[in-house]
C-alpha cells in the first residue's frame, strides 16, 4: 500500500471466495490506485470520476462488494482552523456609556466588516483594524 498522507479516501473491497482489494483517491485528487483483486497494481489519473463510474461498478459486475470506505486525509478538513483570538487593545469600558465591551470577529455594519470591539449595552462600537 501507499504512504497514508498522499491517501485522501479509500475503498476497501471483497470477494465472496475471498478476494480482497484496495482503492485509494490521492490528495492530488486525480490520481487513482488499486491495490489487490483482477487490476493489482492499476494507476488512473481520473479521479473520483474513474472510481465511481467505472471501477467500482465493474469490480461490483465481478462480485466484490464495498466493505468500508472512509476519508484518510480531506483535504477540507475544518479541524485545524484557529478559535477567534481577542486581540490585544480591549477598551476598559465603553467611552458612551461605561458598559463592558465584547470582542466580535466579524461584525458586520451598514458599509464596514471585521474584527470590533462592541458594548454590551449601548451598542457603540470600535473596529479593531481601519
């Protein structure tokens, strides 16, 4: 088998009197590979595209069936993005009103949008950046 990090999803196949194999999409998302079965070996440059229209329903015409299949490593993977960090700068307490202030990541006002510290009670706010 491959390296698992150039590995984005993988198929895992069986035959009744037997018979297993792999297929693996690669990160790339165009290169194929099987591994075991009738095409041991088999390299295609198709993608996702050569694997469900053609590979899996012919090793299905042939008796395999689909045990498992599962991501290795998606490529839109949403685990790795950074938690909203306050930024340095945090006013004491609201210059109108003397309220606590918040920190919102992205507030949206009539023409401007990003990183704001706002009041708690009257509303005010203060963009982090110009």
């Amino acid at each position: 088998m491959t390296d698992d990090e150039h590995v984005q999803h993988t198929w895992n196949l069986a035959h009744p009197d037997g018979g297993e194999m792999t297929i693996e999409l690669w990160t790339d998302g165009y290169s194929v590979r099987v591994h075991g079965g009738p095409d041991d070996g088999h390299d295609d440059d198709r993608g996702l595209h050569a694997i469900e229209e053609e590979l899996l329903p012919k090793y299905r015409a042939a008796g395999y069936r689909v045990e498992s299949d599962y991501a290795v490593n998606d490529p839109e993977s949403h685990d790795d993005e950074p938690e909203d960090v306050e930024p340095d700068g945090r006013p004491e307490a609201c210059p109108e009103c003397g309220s606590p202030v918040e920190y919102e990541a992205n507030h949206v006002s009539d023409f401007r949008e990003g990183e704001a510290w706002l009041c708690t009670d009257c509303k005010w706010g203060q963009y982090v950046t110009a």
